[in-house]
C-alpha cells in the first residue's frame, strides 16, 4: 500500500515538475511556446508533436 502511495507522489511531482518548466522557460523568453499551451516546442518536437500556432477564426 505505501509503495502505491509512493509512485502516486512520484508521478505527481514529475507532471508537476514538467508544467512548472514550461511555464517558467516560456514566459522568461527561454523556449518558444507558438500555440500558447505552456509546452514548450522543443518538447513537443521530442514527443511527435507538430506545434503549430492557432488561426484566429473570423466568425
């Protein structure tokens, strides 16, 4: 039982390391972020990913 409580913390600690570095290297000017979604786009390069900024939509 503690050894689920344990990896749950773990895990936890990781997406929140991960949010807090694209929120820092964003908005301090290391990473570009084209869509806006707090991950930068090297990251999201890594994983597959194809950033691409959001077309604003005329309606």
């Amino acid at each position: 039982m503690n050894d689920i409580i344990i990896v749950s913390i773990a895990i936890f600690i990781l997406i929140a390391a991960i949010v807090i570095y694209g929120v820092v290297s964003t908005s301090m000017g290391y990473e570009e972020d084209v869509n806006k979604n707090y991950i930068p786009d090297r990251l999201e390069r890594m994983l597959g990913m194809d950033p691409k900024a959001k077309k604003d939509e005329e309606v």
